[in-house]
C-alpha cells in the first residue's frame, strides 16, 4: 500500500492510493484509505486488475468513502506514483471546494457507440465551468469504433470541453473489460466523469513512432478492417513494407505480438499521423483487423519505434501537459498509456517511463492504466488514438 | 498544404461521398455531413444553416449554440468565430445548393483555410446537397408507403411544385449524373455549356481553357451561339484576350456591361451588350473560364445570375478534376458496399427508367421483393461477419438467377428486390421467383457450417401507369411472410387495405402507450390445499377508444413487431411490482405474496432485461425472490432464452413455463434451464372431474414430471370445484381459474387481499368478485 498526495492553500487537493493485496476488500480499502487524504473528496477514479472481484472491490472503496461519485476501469496494468504494477488496484481522488465532479455510464445499446458517448456527455451540464474543465472518458475499447464515443460525447459538449480518457483492459485477454461506475460493476460501457478546477488542466498527447517506407492508399476497408492497400491483399503489403520475421506470416498470435510495435498511421492535414494498432490479420482473406475506423481512400503509413523514440515521446506528452497550466505547478496527473508501448518499454522502460512521468511534474502524484486506446480530443475534432501516452496535468 | 499529396482532397471527397451515401435518412446525412467536413479540415466547428435557422452544428455545447453569430458567419459578415474552449477561429463556407442553405467550418487560429482546402468543401456541399436531395425524394416515397392514398396525392405535388423551384438543382445533378454514367468529357462539358445557356438567357456561351500544349494559348472546348465558322470548337486565341482571358489570369469571376462589353469582348463575340466569365479550376489551379454573353440591351446579371455561372463553372471543375474519381466515388455510393449490387438509390433509379420507357402489354417490368428468412438467427448466433459472409453469397446467387437486363438490389439489412426488365405477364414473374427460391433453398456454407435459410417473396406487376409497384411488392412481401416463410405472393389491391388496417393497429398502439391506454387486472393464484390466495398473475388489457378493452392476443403479435412491447412490458412490469408491492407491505404475513408477470419473446431477447427488471424491483420495494416470470415454452427452446433466463434467475427472479403441455418442450431442456415453475394448460385440467375414466393421465404426467424434476405445478384455467379437488389429489398444490377468482383491477384485488386473502368463505366471496368483463377464461 502506498499513498502519495498534494494539497493546495486555494483548498484543492490530489491523493493516489494504491493496494496490491490480493483479496478485493483489503485492496479497496487500503488504495481509498490512502487516496482519501484530505477532507471533502469529488472525486474517485479507480484503476484496477480486471481479476480482481470487482463488486467486493467497489463495496470496499465506497465503505471508505461513504459514498463519493466513482468512475474506474479494468485495465492491462495500473500506473501509480511509484511505478507501474499489474493486479493491483490504483484509486485516485479529487477534493476540496477548487474541485467539481459529475459523473455518468452508459451501456452501449445495440452497438451504438455514439449515443454512449452522447449520454455519458450529458454530465458535463451538471459540472459548473470555472477554471478548466476536462470530461475524463473510460470506455470498452473491445465494443466497436471508438471514435464515435468521442464524436458522441463532442456533439453534446462541443469544443468548450476537452475529452480525455483511455480504453479499459484486461491484460491482452481481449475478452471483457469493465466500467466502474459509482457502486455498479458495468460491461460494454462508457463511463465519464466532468472535472472542474479553479486551477488549470493541461493535456499533452505524443506517441513516438516514425514512418516506413512509402504510403500506402487505403482502397477497400469496412467496419474496423482494411481488406487492400494500393488495391492488393492488405497483408501482402503490409508484409512487403515491414519484412516481419518468419513466424509473425504464420502464426497470428505472432503476428499480433509483431504489430503492436508496427502500427498504422492515417495521414491528418497537418501532416501529422493518427496511429492505429494493428489487432490481427486474417491469414485467409489477407485482410487487416482494427479497433477504430480506417477509412477508405485515405492515406497511411506503416510505422516502427524504439524505446528511445517512445520515452521521447514521453517527455513531449508531459512538457506539453504543463506547458497548458500556464506556470502553475501540477497538484498530479493521469497518465493513459497504450498497452503497445509497454509492449515495446518491457517491465524495466515502464519503471522508467513512470519514473519520467513523475519526475517531470515535479514530484506531484501520479495515476493512469495501460489501455486499449486513448482518448484526447483538443484541437479539432477527432479524438481517438492508439499506441499513443496522454498525459492529463491537474493544477 | 504542405507535404500533402495533391490526391488528398479527392480522397477526402471519396472518403466524404462514401460515408454520406451510406446515411439513410436527412437528419444522420446532415450530421455525418457536417462532422466528416469538420474531421476532414481538423476544425472544431461546423454547421449547416438554411432559411436563417442552424439545423446542425457541432463544437458548441448542445445547450449553448451561438444561433445569431453562425447566421451571421455564414452570411460571411463575421471575419472570425469566437468558439468557447478554443478561441478565435477562421471560417470557410460552402453553397448547399440554390436555397441559401450553407455548410459552415470554423477552425483554431489565423491561418485561413486553402484554396484546395475550400474547394474541398464545396465539393463536399455539392456531394451533400444531392445526397439531401435524394433522401429527401426517398423520405417522401416512404411517406407515401405509410400514408394512404389521399396524403399520397398531397405529397406528390409538393413534390412537383419543389421539383419546378428546384429546376437549377436538377440541371446541375443531371450534369453529375453524366459523369457519374461515365459520358466522354466532352460530352459533360457541353452539358454544362447547354445549361448555362438555357438557365442564363444566355446567347451565347464559351468554355475554353488553357492548353496544356501551348500554356500561351487558350483552346475552345465547348460552344453555343456563337458562329461556328468563326468559333470552331478547338480554335485558340492568346491567353488573356476577352472576358475569358481576363478570368484566367485574375481567378474571379469578371462582368461587364454595356459598351465597355462591346469595346472588349472577344470570348463571346463582339455584338455582346454584357457577359460574365468564371474561373474553371483543375487540382487547385485555374485552368479555363466558363463565360456567358446577352445580346439584349440593358441585360444586367443578378448576383443571382452570377452565383448560377459559378456553380456551372464549379460543375466543369469537377467534371475535369475529379471525374475519374468523383466517377468511382458515386459508383460507391450507389451500390451496396457488402455485397457490390445497387443499393436501393440505383435501384430507383432504374425502376423508374424501366416504368418511364415501359413499351408491349407483354413486355412489362415487374419487382420481386425478397425478404429472408432466419437471417437474423445467423446473424444472432454466429456473429455479424458469418452474416456478412451470407449476404454476400444471397448476392451471388441472386445475381445468378436473374436475365441480362434485370437489377437485382440490397436495400439493407436482409432485404433484396430484384427488377425484373420485360416480363410477359405475372406467371414469368412467377416463374423468376421461383427460380429465385430454388437457388436459396440450397444450404449455404458459413465458416465452414451448413446453414439454412428461405426467403420471402412479394411480386409486383403494374398493371397501369402512377402505380407504386416497389411498395406494392414489398407489401406482397409481408402477405408472403405472414403466411408462412418460405413463400412467394403477387400483389392485389386487398393487400394494401390490410396492410392500411396493420398500420391503423400499430398507430393506434403507439397513441396507446404514449396516452397509457394500457392497465392490468390481476388473478389470484390459489392453494389447493387451505384456499389461501399466495399469488397474483398479472394480466395486460388495453382500454382502445372505439374497440372497447382489448386482451393481448389481438394485439400482441403487432407490439412485438413494432417494439412497442419493450415499453409495454416495463410498464406492466413497473404497474405490477408497484401493486404487489403495496400488498405486500400491507397485507404483511409469510410467505409474501407472489406474483406473477408473463414475458414475451422480445422482450427476453432484450439484453437490457435483467437491468430493467432490477431498476422496477429496486424502485416498487418487491421482495425479488416472489416476482415469477412467465415464458411460453416456444420461448423455452429459444437459445437466447437460456442465456437471458440464467441471468434472470442470478438475480433472484423465479421463472415459470406458461401453458406447460401445450408446446415441444423437451425434457432435457426443462432440466437443464433454470425453471421453477410449471403452469398446466387448460386443456389438461378441462377434461378432469367429468367422471371419465382416462381423465386424467395427461395432467397427472404434467404434475409428475413437474415433482420429479422439483418444480412447482400451478393448474390453470380451473372452473369447477371437482376439478381442484381432483388436481389436488395428484400432488398438484396450487391453482387458478374463474372457479377461485375472475381477473379482477386492482382496487378490487387489493380489498380481497385486505379482507384476509381467501379461505374458503373468501374464495367465494372472490368468486362473486365483479368479473372483468370479456376476459376469456384464463
């Protein structure tokens, strides 16, 4: 059990918790215990080992708290202030009188996503704006095309109110993630909560791959597959392009291990890339599986990366955090990193990223989760990214 | 736009055609159109606005939409937006055709958008305003279905009287349509120049345009008016002489008037006494000059006018920019994605050209409406890929049964229509379809497991000019499907009165819930053993205005279909455990009361069941483990069914299988389902106490397998004091029936409850309880 906490003299305080003790109501209470540092708590967001039985853990935290508005996901490992862990239960929490919270969930009807991301985004009207306002969104990345949870949630809440959050996990199971909502254990659901501070929130979003090679056009894809690239089997070229190693053409759980450090980038106008994660291929049709839209007629580039570009990345995502606070010194962060960069980091280099998290906010606490996709929506519209660190600065 | 390829923003189009093409209605048109637009751009804003109203817009929180200042943005009288969370932002707009309908983007900061970039959107505007169109005309032929025939004759002339004001609009699309049907550019390019003319009063008219060869000079592509001695078509003339020149190297539209026209004009000839020229753009870059001349005196062009030449000009740019991929975009939009056959546009399309050009009494189109069969099992129980994988297979073989000449169309989901070009009467037709029928009925092979499916089909011949004979089919179609899948029917006049009559129903029932027309009697469920009222059933009736109250067998089958039942259901449901609830708490005792509530097939497929059963227990108080819920045993061997029944019985529910004796339930699956209950039909308890010796077999197997797999048996249906006795004799421990008690309201339900629930001097005073009039026997 750890705790790390930041309290301001404006009265707005940030508290992470965390608890790897195996029965779920030991480390509900332990991680809330400890998050719940100050008095008046808004806020809990709960990062936690989808092994664990959620319905105990819950019961656990909300004994604690009495009760405080909760949003929280499974994941494929938490982050906390001291490093990253897997099993264990991270709970963040947001207090004082500077803070404001709303919450809502939505279960994803009949596949539609966008209605999700509509409904949870209703919150944010019950948050009142003061300094900054973020709407933290966690939702099933395993449910369909994610970026329509976030053109839901900006039909409702517009450009006033950036979009921030991360796709539950199960640790690469790629089974059933779980939503966290209040005292309610949720399946294929969007969770959200509106956060208000009378401080500022900076979102600093990077992901540290370079492009391979020529572009490719995207001439057949539907309903998250890309079936050809420059009008030939996806696969074929994508195999051409990047070259994989023997096993990764024949066997697919080779395959996917391969392109979670190859993914897609989709050209934007400003030059710069969206990535995709490759999620599988189907060595019949030679088509490409994906878990966001890629579509036809667009432009994209295979990409690789290293561990020296993605901890690059990392700093960037964090120096751009901060720069947003305007001068203020962060009271925490969250940190919604693609489980692909773990991929890439091992153990050791996710000890280190978080150490570099931590470090560049100036000793401030630290909460977050390895996802299966990361929500960021600050300039235009689109907000969805994969294989990508958002990192959210609170002050 | 730096490091973008020039291909970019055709495959933004493509992209934006594809997307758009695929909305089914005005509203997701609008909306897909205005964020793929704002996607596209990377800009925080966009929005569509007409006749001085916002009809979509994103950026803004819902609730906050800056009306006022996107009116005036759009109108061009606002240099910026001012955009809450972004600051300020540069606007682009875009024509939505000739109505002052407008697509608006606005994005972060002060660099202003590109040429390419808002010729982008323009192309998207013009992608959506014939999208719109179509839809539109879709929305009204929908209409019209619904509609009887009166509204129907209303909404065609609104259609005509739209159609005349929209004469520039069909102009242009049937330029786009020329391109689309891949006519020789030059062909399309005299199009536009024949346009321009007919809608410009023009009297003569000039397309000429840079030649590639010579960029000094400027070739004449296309001409009308002028004499053709002087101005053959592919003479040259220096770049920069006349109007047109003059067009080319300024890259704005240019006008003159009176003598200044005469002294200068070359490009539509000197006798001119105005002219106009505007601009013809090739991937961004000027290329040619579209221009128009008057030989009347004092011929002035409105900004109007002007704004009509620019959208002609516009056409030639794409025509010359896009056409091959403009070309291979529509063709997308117009033909189904999965299965490659035109979709329901095309299809409309080329009915109306085979009605249109109809010729022999014994060579008339006719439609084949097809509908299939079980698809949605396929789709339920081996995922939406394997039901992709077949529909792709339908498409083939479909495509395989029909003649050079015929169409054959998904409209979506699992439904087909095939046009059949010339048939000599309906025993082609016939014939056709049931070839159609034949090559569906061999199984299908998906991921490797043999499926079988039907389909059903509606044929439609008109006999006459002005008949509707899509919709005509499709209601073919569901007589086929009501009377059995797997069957063809040909349309008559008879159809449509029933189908007006289905509609009438469903109407009536969505006024029914929205008016709660709907309430619950209650019957008590009885102890054979001491007479005690332990439980209630709750039964649905529906109080309909003209036909008096209604028992659910008249009109379930409709809310099914409709989907009415869902919020049916949880207001039965809601009413129900409210009621119970209150007896419970007031009556007191253990046990509680039970009570009992019947679910249909829908609404056990409904995966929010569970949730909405929780939420009504949680709010009425009723103690979850006495609410039993009632499913038919058809619903039993539903696999669905399985899953949603282990999840109702998790949660605390009991589960009771109505009518027990009168379905297939097997045994294995009465065993391995969660039941606790099974309630004997009537049939078997009819026959007991008449004093015949085989009397009884069939209810003593029922109470006997009910025991042996430790379930409860409740007898329906019981009217005569031997009977209960008798049931009572075999094991069977508790009862209902008119012989305890008539369904009865609530209030009534309630005082009996109040009164001590029913020993035997109370069962007969609920005996005398006012029955609810014209319920049948339950």
């Amino acid at each position: 059990m750890s705790a790390t906490s930041i309290e301001t003299e404006q009265r707005r305080w940030f508290a992470v918790g965390q608890s790897n003790a195996r029965d779920p109501r030991i480390a509900g209470d332990e991680a809330a215990a400890a998050a719940l540092s100050g008095d008046d708590a808004q806020l809990l967001v709960v990062f936690c080992s989808h092994t664990h039985d959620l319905e105990r853990l819950l019961e656990a935290i909300n004994r604690r708290s009495g009760g405080v508005p909760l949003i929280g996901c499974s994941t494929a490992g938490e982050i906390a202030t001291h490093g990253p862990g897997d099993a264990g239960v991270v709970v963040t929490a947001l207090g004082g009188p500077g803070f404001s919270a709303s919450t809502a969930s939505a279960h994803i009807a009949a596949d539609d996503l966008r209605a999700a991301g509509a409904e949870v985004a209703g919150c944010v009207a019950a948050c009142p704006e003061r300094g900054g306002r973020v709407l933290l969104l966690l939702t099933d990345g395993l449910a369909g095309d994610q970026q329509e949870v976030v053109r839901g949630a900006y039909s409702v809440v517009g450009a006033s109110t950036p979009l921030v959050g991360g796709c539950a996990g199960d640790d690469l199971e790629m089974r059933l993630t779980y939503q966290l909502h209040n005292d309610r254990v949720l399946t294929h659901a969007v969770v959200g909560a509106a956060l208000s501070s009378d401080g500022a929130m900076g979102i600093g979003v990077r992901h540290g791959w370079r492009r391979v090679g020529e572009p490719v056009l995207v001439t057949r894809s539907a309903n998250n597959r890309v079936y050809t690239l420059n009008d030939r089997r996806a696969l074929d070229v994508y195999f051409e392009h990047l070259d994989p190693p023997a096993d990764a053409r024949r066997d697919p759980a080779a395959f996917t291990r391969y392109a979670l450090r190859h993914p897609l980038g989709l050209q934007r106008r400003s030059g710069e890339e969206h990535v995709r994660f490759v999620g599988e291929a189907d060595f019949e049709d030679g088509s490409l599986g994906f878990i966001a839209e890629v579509p036809q007629g667009g432009l994209a580039w295979f990409m690789e990366g290293d561990e020296d570009s993605v901890l690059a990345a990392t700093d960037a995502a964090c120096t751009d955090a901060l720069a947003s606070l305007q001068g203020s010194s962060p009271l925490g962060a969250f940190a919604f990193d693609c489980i692909a960069r773990r991929g890439i980091l091992g153990d050791a280099g996710i000890a280190a990223e978080i150490e570099r998290v931590a470090k560049s906010t100036g000793g401030a606490p630290v909460s977050g989760f390895y996802t299966y996709g990361e929500i960021a929506r600050t300039r235009g519209q689109s907000g969805f990214h994969n294989q990508t660190l958002v990192v959210l600065a609170v002050a | 736009m730096p490091g973008i390829g020039e291909s970019w923003s055709t495959q933004q189009l493509t992209e934006f055609v594809t997307m758009v093409g695929a909305c089914q209605d005005e509203e997701a048109a609008i909306r897909d159109g205005i964020e793929r637009a704002a996607e596209a751009l990377e800009a925080e804003v966009a929005a569509v606005i007409r006749d001085g109203d916002v009809l979509a817009s994103i950026g803004f929180p819902v609730s906050d939409v800056p009306v006022a200042k996107l009116i005036l943005a759009a109108g061009e009288e606002l240099p910026a937006l001012d955009v809450p969370g972004v600051g300020s932002c540069v606007v682009v707009v875009a024509e939505l055709g000739d109505d002052g309908g407008r697509l608006l983007v606005a994005r972060h900061g002060q660099e202003c958008f590109s040429r390419q970039e808002a010729n982008l959107l323009r192309g998207m505007a013009r992608v959506l305003t014939l999208t719109l169109q179509s839809l539109h005309t879709l929305a009204a032929e929908r209409l019209l279905r619904i509609q009887g025939e009166r509204q129907a004759q209303e909404n065609a002339e609104l259609l005509r009287t739209l159609r005349e004001r929209q004469a520039l609009l069909e102009r242009l699309s049937r330029i786009q349509r020329s391109i689309v049907r891949r006519a020789k550019l030059e062909t399309v390019l005299d199009t536009i120049v024949a346009g321009a003319s007919e809608l410009l009063r023009a009297d003569a008219v000039s397309l000429r345009m840079i030649d590639p060869q010579d960029p000094g000079s400027m070739v004449l592509l296309a001409v009308r008016g002028l004499d053709p001695e002087r101005f053959p078509v592919g003479s040259r003339a220096p770049l920069g002489d006349g109007i047109a020149g003059r067009t080319i190297l300024a890259e704005s539209l240019l006008v003159v008037h009176g003598d200044h026209a005469k002294a200068r004009e070359v490009s539509v000839g000197r006798d001119v006494t105005g002219a106009m020229s505007a601009p013809v753009v090739e991937n961004g870059r000027v290329v040619g000059a579209l221009t128009v001349g008057s030989r009347e005196s004092d011929r002035i062009y409105t900004d109007t006018e002007q704004e009509v030449l620019l959208a002609f000009a516009e056409h030639a740019s794409l025509a010359l920019t896009d056409s091959k991929n403009f070309d291979a975009a529509v063709h997308r939009a117009l033909h189904d994605l999965l299965t490659g056959l035109p979709n329901r546009a095309l299809f409309l399309d080329h009915l109306e050209e085979a009605v249109t050009h109809t010729g022999a009494p014994d060579a008339r189109p006719a439609v084949l409406f097809l509908d299939l069969d079980g698809f949605k099992r396929v789709n339920d129980s081996m995922g939406h890929a394997a039901g992709d994988e077949l529909l792709i297979e339908v498409a083939r073989r479909l495509t395989r049964c029909i003649r050079p000449g015929d169409t054959a169309a998904r409209f979506g989901g699992d439904e087909f229509a095939i046009l059949l070009d010339a048939v000599a009467g309906e025993d082609e037709a016939n014939s056709i379809a049931e070839r159609v029928m034949s090559s569906l009925r061999k199984p299908f092979v998906v991921q490797s497991k043999e499926v079988a499916i039907t389909a059903s089909v509606g044929i439609a011949v008109p006999s006459g000019p002005g008949e509707d004979v899509l919709r005509d089919a499709d209601i073919a179609m569901y007589h086929a499907k009501a009377a059995g899948k797997g069957r063809v029917a040909t349309f008559d006049p008879g159809m449509h009165t029933d189908l007006l009559e289905r509609l009438g129903l469903e109407a009536d029932l969505a006024r029914g819930v929205t008016d709660d027309e709907f309430f619950l009697v209650y019957q008590p469920i009885v102890s054979l053993e001491s007479g005690a009222v332990v439980g209630v059933e709750a039964l649905l009736r529906w109080r309909h205005p003209t036909r008096g109250v209604l028992a659910p067998d008249s009109f379930l089958a409709t809310a099914e279909e409709t989907g009415l039942i869902h919020p049916i259901g949880r207001r039965t449901l809601r009413h129900a455990c409210t009621d119970a609830a209150r007896w419970q708490a007031s009556v007191g005792g253990a046990p509680p009361l039970l009570l009992a509530v019947n679910l249909s097939v829908n609404q056990l497929r409904n995966p929010d069941l569970v949730a909405d059963v929780a939420g009504i227990l949680s709010e009425s108080g009723l103690q979850r483990e006495t609410l039993i819920l009632e499913i038919t045993e058809t619903m039993l061997m539903d696999d669905l069914g399985g899953q949603a029944l282990w999840r109702l019985k998790e949660f605390g529910a009991q589960i009771a299988v109505d009518d027990f004796g009168t379905g297939f339930s097997s045994l294995q699956y009465l065993s391995r389902l969660p039941i606790d209950i099974l309630k004997m039909a009537k049939p078997f308890v009819d026959g007991l106490g008449t004093g015949r010796r085989d009397e009884s077999p069939l209810a003593r197997a029922i109470v006997d397998v009910g025991h042996s797999l430790g379930l409860e048996v409740i007898a329906e249906g019981i009217e005569r004091e031997e009977q209960a006795a008798h049931l009572h004799r075999l094991g069977c421990r508790l009862g209902q029936g008119y012989f305890f008690a008539r369904p009865a309201e609530a209030d009534a339900i309630g005082a009996l409850l109040a009164a001590g629930g029913m020993t035997e001097a109370r069962a007969r005073g609920a005996r005398e309880l006012q029955p609810w009039r014209g319920t049948s026997s339950a």
